[in-house]
C-alpha cells in the first residue's frame, strides 16, 4: 500500500487523501480480503403506522473470508450445487412415480368388482 498522499490547494493548506495512488485493483484485494458489510433498513410509513418495513444486509468479501467467517449457504444451495441438482432430479422423479402409483390405484378402485370364478 501508498503512504497517504498529501495535496496542496491554492491557499496552501494541506489535504489528506486516503485513495490516490490506489488502483481499483488494490482496492479490489483490500475489500476482498477484509471483507466489508453494508447494512441499512428502509420503513415506508403514513402517520405513525408503519406500512413497509424492509432490512438490507450485504456482505462483500472472497470466498475464503466467508467460509472463515462461518458463511457458506453457496455449498449446499440445491441452485448452485451439482450434487444437490442431482438430488432434486431424483426427487422430482420418484414424485412423478408416486403420482403415477396413486392414479392406477384410483383406477382400481373406482373400476367395478368382477368375479373371475364361474360356477357350473
């Protein structure tokens, strides 16, 4: 990282800047690597009645700083992995099965008793 830049105006005071010299590469890596949390609510209100309320949390950080964090929800979202795709797949057909399992057995039921055995 730069030491901070110092700037001089026309007057001849001093500011201090904390991002010149910085690339958006270096800026990139620092926020991966430390991560950073932007959190804010939004309420929609008429009088004192509340009519929306919605909480926005956000996290931005590398892969590595989430699972050392405790976040890893990706790993087992049925939408992002191959094993859980597999499963849901599965799923889907033994569902389709069971559908088909529950209709024949509605039309045996509703189909009238005939006997087999005649007698002479």
């Amino acid at each position: 990282m730069n030491a901070t830049p110092a700037r001089t105006t026309n007057s001849q005071r001093t500011i201090t800047t904390s991002t010149q010299g910085s690339t958006l590469a270096d800026v990139l890596e620092r926020v991966l690597d430390k991560g950073i949390v932007i959190a804010g609510d939004i309420s929609v209100s008429v009088g004192s009645t509340e009519l929306l309320s919605i909480r926005i949390r956000l996290l931005i950080s590398s892969v590595d700083k989430a699972r050392e964090i405790g976040i890893n929800w990706w790993e087992s979202d049925p939408f992002l992995s191959g094993q859980a795709r597999q499963l849901m797949e599965t799923n889907q057909e033994l569902q389709a099965r069971l559908e088909g399992l529950e209709n024949e057995l509605k039309s045996l039921k509703a189909a009238p008793v005939t006997s087999d055995v005649q007698i002479d």
